[in-house]
C-alpha cells in the first residue's frame, strides 16, 4: 500500500514522458520507474537502519551498557548513530528531490 501511495504522489511529480537520470541518458518515467526509484529509496534506508539497529544492540547487550569493554561500546553506539543519520540523510535528500520537481511543476 505504501508503494501505491507514492506511486500517486510520483505521478504528479514526474508528468513528462520522460526525466534524465544521474549519468545524464533519458529515462522513461513509467509507474514502474516510479516504483522503482521509491523501492530503491526505501531499500537503501532500511539497510542504514538494520545496521544501525545492531550497532545499537552490541551497545546495550554489551554486559551493562559498557562496563567491561567501554571503549568499543562506545564505539558501537557512535557508529549505529552514523549508520542512522546516513538513512534519514537518504530519505531526506529523496524527499529534496520530490520537493524540486513539484516547484518546477
């Protein structure tokens, strides 16, 4: 369903019959483009978050939240932060785009 959704938004950001993708060659802008491009999106997200999610679990599995190895739990915690803030940067700069196009529009 959440796919159905943002192909009905895509449909009104993408009205021409066609965009240029990243390396500049034209792209057909079909519903399955669309849904292509939002999948894409979401896969490279939910990838940030699973490693963000086990870097946080390493953190607090880790035998009272550091006690015995502080230094790679704290490690741990910075990086599932890092992996976090790369999955919202994702999501953000797709929600840039979608944001651009509508102006244009």
């Amino acid at each position: 369903m959440l796919i159905d959704n943002s192909y009905k938004t895509s449909a009104v950001i993408f009205p021409a019959a066609s965009t240029h993708d990243d390396n500049g060659s034209i792209e057909q802008v079909t519903p399955k483009a669309v849904r292509r491009r939002v999948r894409t999106v979401l896969l490279q997200a939910r990838e940030k978050h699973e490693e963000a999610h086990i870097l946080w679990e390493y953190w607090t599995a880790e035998n009272s939240d550091g006690f015995h190895k502080p230094d790679l739990a704290r490690e741990s915690l910075t990086s599932s932060i890092a992996a976090s803030k790369a999955g919202v940067k994702i999501l953000n700069d797709a929600m840039a785009v979608v944001k651009k196009d509508e102006v244009k529009k």
